[in-house]
C-alpha cells in the first residue's frame, strides 16, 4: 500500500468507527474508502465488513447487562442472524464482482433512503409496538429475517429496519431492542465475515488499517461525536450516501 492509500484508510476507518459508535452508517465511508484504496466494489464490501466488526463488539459488551438478562428471548433472533449472514455472504460470493456492481448504487440508494426516512419508519412503527398485534409481529419476523440476509450481503441500514422490527416484537422496549439488534448485527457480521474470509474476498492490509482506525474511531471519535447533534450526523451519513450513490450511477 501506498502512503495515500494507507491515509484514505485511516481517515475512512476513523469516521466509520465514530459515526458507527453514535448513529450508524459507517459502512458508507469505509466502503468509500476501500474502493478509493484501489479495491474492487466486491472487495471492498467484503474487507469493510471484517475490518468493522471487532469495533462493533465493544457495542455488545456495552449492553451486556441486557443482554445477560433477556438471553434466552434473544435465541431465537440470533438464530435467524446467523442464517441471515451465512445466505447473504453465500449469496455475495456467488454473485461475483461482476453480478455484484451493478447492485452497488441501487444497495447504495436503498441504504441512504432508510436512514433519510428513520426518523419516518420509527413513528410508522411505534403504534404497532404499544400493542398485541398478531400479523404485525409475524412481519415483524420476516422482515427480520430478510434483513439479516441484507446484513450478510451489504449490511448498511440494517440498525434502522432491524431495531423498527424489533420494537414491534418487543413491544416498545427500546434498550431491549436495542440491544437484541446489536448482537444480531453482530452475529451476522461475525459468520458473513468467516464466510467472506474463507471466500478469500477479504484483503487484509487494508482490513487490518482500517480495522484499527475504526476501534480509535469508536474510541475517541464518539466523545467528539456526541456533542453534535444526532440530526447532524444522520445529515453527514444521508449526504455521503447520497454522493455515493451518484458516483456509482455514473461510473
């Protein structure tokens, strides 16, 4: 790697580390800047999801008061988490770069849309959260499922449509949920990334450059973060997903 590739990676490894820690949506950046890096959208996607995940464990930790207590309820979740990351990584290695550019700026689009609209899905949701009602929660599931496979694939939103799920579930317990989507996503990260891995999609200077900044990112970067406003930030991830999305249309 170059000194310049070696910066790029810092800076996006940072940033996605600090955005992760208070918002969401670091997978923008450091998926930016692994393709400015030089790697291919495939790879890119891949490396990004490895080298994101021993940051987002210290989430988990976080929350392990909850986690402890509501273990048992969470099995089932975890198990559809874990199913929904291997198809997803099985099904990306299967499509190839080639089946998989083409889906970069529509998966791009999707992803800024749910966290430009999170604030809308969360008022949808919330009625259905307060609650007993059957079919919402059975969507609720499915919809669950569907994004853990998302999550093994691409990954970017899944927070937003997974905690929305989850607060119908759960009845509106938002801790709870919350920390029900964090070990989700992180099981999901977890097996789509031995799956990625072992698909030898995963290039691990970089991994291993922006694997570091982003725990400094998730460390440091969150005490600067949470004096901004949380709009602020969900601006900055809508407005660089939106960017994204142009150049990938246009390339």
């Amino acid at each position: 790697m170059t000194i310049f590739q070696i910066v790029i990676l810092a800076i996006g490894g940072f940033g996605a580390g600090a955005i992760n820690a208070v918002a969401g949506g670091g997978t923008f950046i450091s998926f930016a800047a692994l393709v400015a890096s030089g790697l291919t959208s495939l790879e890119a996607n891949a490396t990004s999801a490895v080298a994101l995940t021993p940051s987002n464990l210290a989430s988990v930790a976080a929350y392990r008061e909850e986690v402890r207590t509501h273990w048992r309820e969470m099995i089932p979740f975890a198990i559809v988490g874990l199913f929904g990351g291997v198809v997803g990584a099985i099904l990306l290695i299967w499509l190839g770069d080639k089946g998989f550019r083409p889906l970069v700026p529509w998966l791009l689009l999707v992803a800024t849309l749910i966290f430009a609209l999170s604030v809308q899905i969360r008022k949808f949701t919330e009625p259905w959260s307060q609650g007993q009602h059957a079919g919402a929660k059975i969507a609720a599931f499915v919809l669950m499922t569907f994004v853990a496979i998302y999550g093994g694939f691409f990954g970017a939103g899944i927070g937003i449509m997974m905690l929305a799920a989850l607060s119908i579930l759960e009845g509106g317990n938002y801790h709870k949920a919350n920390s029900m989507k964090i070990l989700v996503a992180f099981l999901i990260q977890v097996v789509s990334s031995a799956i990625l891995i072992g698909g030898g999609l995963v290039h691990w200077p970089e991994a291993v450059v922006t694997m570091i900044a982003a725990a400094a990112g998730g460390y440091l970067g969150v005490g600067f973060a949470r004096r901004l406003p949380e709009k602020i930030i969900r601006a900055v991830v809508v407005a660089i997903g939106a960017a994204l999305t142009v150049i990938f249309f246009v390339k």
